[in-house]
C-alpha cells in the first residue's frame, strides 16, 4: 500500500492504493475476460495476447456486462445487451452505442498472481 497526501480547501486529504489478489494467470486464457471482485467493485479482468487489463465491468451505456466472455476482434470487449465495442487495454470506446471510456485499474502480475488496485480518499487524521 502507498500513500500520497494533497491539501484542499484547508484539508488534508490521503490517497491510499490497495492491492487486490484476484486471480491466476492461469484463470484467464488469451483472449478471455473474467469477472473478478475487487473491493466493492465488480471488474472485468481482460487477457490480451498476455497482457492483462482491469476495467468497469459494466458498459457506460447501460450498464450491460462486460466479463466472463471472450474477447472480439483482437483485443475488444463487446457488451452483450447492445453490441458497443471498447478496447481492453485503455477503456476507450471503439464503437457505440457507448460514449464514455470505461474506467481502468492498475494491474499487477507477481508470481502467477494478478492484482489490481483500488485508489481511495479521505481525510488525514491529524
């Protein structure tokens, strides 16, 4: 866990960074996506050519789910309740209906396991 303290309007404030195990490499093949828990919040973690991705696991659309599916053309997810496309490797939308990016997580692989983290904020106590 790391730390990182900001000031504003005359408070303190704290950023903690937490690591979340979430599964094995070995859980997601290439070109699969998974849906992990990390925290509160419910991910789609994407296995592109071997480089792994956390993102929102709900389309900014809908709210359609992203995980527990393969990816398409290349390194896409593909919402199945309307069909939009975002790359899983930035969030960005590749094709509507969606407009907004979906939000990515930082992910690390250490020893066969993946982690991604969760940034949180609040006040400093003094």
């Amino acid at each position: 866990m790391s730390e990182a303290t900001a000031v504003l309007a005359g408070t303190k404030l704290v950023e903690s960074v937490e690591y979340f195990a979430v599964a094995h490499t070995a859980d997601i093949p290439p070109g699969w996506v998974l849906k992990v828990q990390v925290g509160n919040r419910e991910v789609a973690l994407a296995n592109c050519d071997g480089t792994f991705s956390a993102l929102d696991n709900f389309c900014t659309h809908a709210g359609g789910p992203l995980g527990n599916s393969r990816l398409s053309d290349g390194c896409q997810l593909e919402c199945s309740w309307h069909g939009a496309h975002f790359d899983a490797r930035s969030g960005a939308v590749v094709s509507g209906p969606a407009r907004k990016p979906l939000r990515k997580y930082t992910v690390k692989v250490l020893d066969g396991t993946v982690y991604v983290a969760l940034v949180s904020k609040g006040p400093l106590d003094d």
